[in-house]
C-alpha cells in the first residue's frame, strides 16, 4: 500500500486493499454514529437503567429504526465528495481543495432547509439527489451556523472561533484516506476543513489529529505507530497541548488494566473533541475486537454518535470492511450511498487519469462530480 501510494502506481490487489479500507472507513464510521445515536444525552446510570448493566450492546432504535445515522455521517458523506469533486477539478488547474470542501457542506446545508432534492442543479452532483440525506438527525447548532452562509472560514478567520465539539473531528476521517498525500499536508485539509465550523484550536487540531491516524492505518501502519507520528505532526501547530496530551491520556490508559467505562468517562473529561478522540483511539486499542471497541467507544455519559463514529472509522481503516459487523451493516441507513461512495472514492484516487484529465474524459463519472 505504502509504494502505490507513493508512486501511483497500483496493482490489482493493492487497489482492493485501498477500497476495504476506505470501505471499512467509511462504513465504521457510519456503524459507529448508528450504535451511538440512542444513547446520546443519556447517563452512563441512565443508559444502564434502561439496557442493563452492560449498557448498549446491540443495535437499539434512533429516530424511528435502528440503524439510523446522524448529521455527523451526512457530513462525511459530503466530505468525500468535495475530496472527489476537488480531484476532479485539479485538471482545469483550479486546485483549491478547501474551497471544494467548504461547497460540499453548503450542499449539506442545503439538505438541512430543503423539503428534499427534486429541485436540485445538475451541477449538485449524485449525492446531494440521495433523498434519505435531507433528515435533519440533530445537526451541531455549530455546523448549521458556521455554513449557513457563503462565507467560507479560514484558519485566520475561522467560523465559530469558541466552538470546541467534536463534531468536526467525527467528518474528518475521509482526509486520511489520502494516502498518496503526505501526513503533514493531510492533517493541514482536515483543520481548513474543520475551521468552516469549528474554530477552536482545540476542535480542528483534534479533526487534524483524527484524520493523521486513519492516514497511517489506510496505508497499514498498526495504531501506536500511526498515533507517535500524530503526536509528533501536532507539535508544529500553536494550540496542540491539550489533543497532544489526550493522545497521550489515552496511551497510558491502555496499561491501566482491564477497560471500563469508569475509565473511559475519565479520558472523555467534558465532551469536547480532544476527549472524545482519546476515547476513540483508547476503544481501538484496547478493543477485543470491533463489537468490543465500539460497545466501549459509546457506553458513557457523553457524545455517543461521535465516540462511536471516530472509534468506528479507526477500526475500519484497520482491519477493512470484512472485520465490521455483519448483523449491524444489514440495517446501517443509506448503506448502499455509502458502499457507493466508497467506491468511487477509492477509483478516483486509484485510478483518476482514466476517468478524466488531458486525454480522457468520461462524462459520467463529470455527470456524477462536475467541475462547477
């Protein structure tokens, strides 16, 4: 994985590797936010009292099904498509990545005010047709504020500047499949993609962070190695004590013996997005396997949705799409969008010059992520 990445050249196998990957990165995350949503302001004695003293352990119902995701995965659905569409549009030499993310979620935020996609423009994409994408699943008041204009933040002009949930952490873990970027230029995008709502130090270093990890697991890198080059990427950015020592939190809990919630509701603090990601990074590690990891990743008195969204994605980067839960995929909403998604990610960054460029051009794949 790591040569194809370097060089662009792929082989077969290196190519269905990439796309369990991103598979599983995008299906965890989803399965993660999906397990969460029906605990989210609840109690961990709230959350026990009504499922036992294991707290959740299987798919329970949130708004009306079980299975159903958040604003969150919305979010990142429209993540990868801005990183799609900016490809795309790197062959008309306008190549602004952020600005291709920041129309991504104005699409998003469209789908939070529209009845649903019927009146949608062509130059909209496939994605922003998908007429399960327009329920509202409790968007942050963070998001729908810093994208309900088209004014787009920047890191010296963030939107939100005070604005410390973990929300743009849980959208970014679609940078980090990346994996012919570097780490450094990976982590960059996903803090330009997280000040359009988030800008606290705190929160976009924490939405850097996320996507550096699911950056060295795409590209097969075990979990401590992945996290000791985030650690040492975050210490070139002013603001990264407070996600540094997290990270580091969490490292030091593994060793602290057999996990509990106790002990995950300590490295969850207040709910912000440096103590949700620890919570995350401390799941995968110390995660049985991946219904083990997200069963602790959501049993707290926290976020949820966003625990197990970020601790979904990690483990799907890991182990790929075959290690996720069948009987939890079966019912996960907007499965096929996602599957799709995923895949066309994965053939964009595998094999983009095909699809488009100097010599080629297929006008379906520009009929799915035109370049306006």
């Amino acid at each position: 994985m790591g040569t194809a990445a370097a060089t662009g050249v792929w082989g077969r196998a290196e190519q269905q590797d990439f796309r369990s990957r991103v598979r599983g990165t995008l299906l965890g995350a989803a399965v993660g936010d999906a397990f969460g949503a029906p605990l989210d302001g609840l109690s961990l004695d709230e959350i026990r009292a009504a499922h036992g003293t294991e707290g959740l352990t299987e798919p329970a119902p949130a708004y009306g099904r079980r299975g159903a995701v958040t604003a969150a995965t919305q979010l990142a659905l429209f993540t990868v498509d801005g990183l799609i569409r900016a490809q795309v549009r790197r062959d008309t030499g306008a190549w602004h990545p952020p600005t291709d993310l920041h129309r991504a979620y104005r699409r998003w935020a469209a789908t939070q005010s529209d009845w649903g996609p019927d009146e949608r423009r062509e130059e909209d994409g496939w994605l922003a047709r998908e007429e399960w994408l327009y329920a509202r699943r409790a968007p942050a008041r963070a998001c729908l504020l810093g994208l309900g204009n088209a004014v787009m933040g920047t890191l010296e002009r963030p939107k939100n500047p005070d604005e410390r949930g973990p929300e743009a952490a849980v959208r970014s873990a679609p940078f980090g499949l990346l994996v012919g970027w570097e780490p450094q230029l990976v982590l960059q995008l996903a803090v330009e993609g997280a000040v359009q709502t988030h800008g606290h130090p705190t929160a976009y270093l924490a939405a850097g962070a996320h996507a550096v990890i699911v950056h060295g697991l795409a590209r097969g890198e075990a979990v401590d190695g992945a996290l000791q080059r985030t650690l040492a990427l975050l210490a070139a950015h002013p603001g990264h004590p407070p996600v540094a020592d997290a990270l580091r939190h969490a490292l030091g809990a593994v060793r602290q013996g057999m996990p509990t919630a106790a002990r995950v509701e300590e490295l969850l603090g207040d709910g912000t997005a440096e103590g949700a990601l620890a919570v995350a990074v401390y799941c995968a590690l110390v995660g049985e396997d991946i219904r083990h990891g997200l069963r602790l990743a959501v049993n707290h008195g926290g976020p949820s949705s966003a625990t197990g969204a970020l601790c979904g994605a990690l483990l799907g980067a890991l182990h790929g799409e075959t290690a996720l839960p069948p009987g939890w995929l079966t019912e996960l909403e907007g499965r096929p969008t996602v599957l799709e998604l995923a895949d066309d990610f994965a053939m964009e960054m595998t094999q983009g010059p095909a699809l488009h460029g100097p010599a080629v051009s297929a006008p379906g794949w520009l009929a799915r992520y035109p370049r306006g």
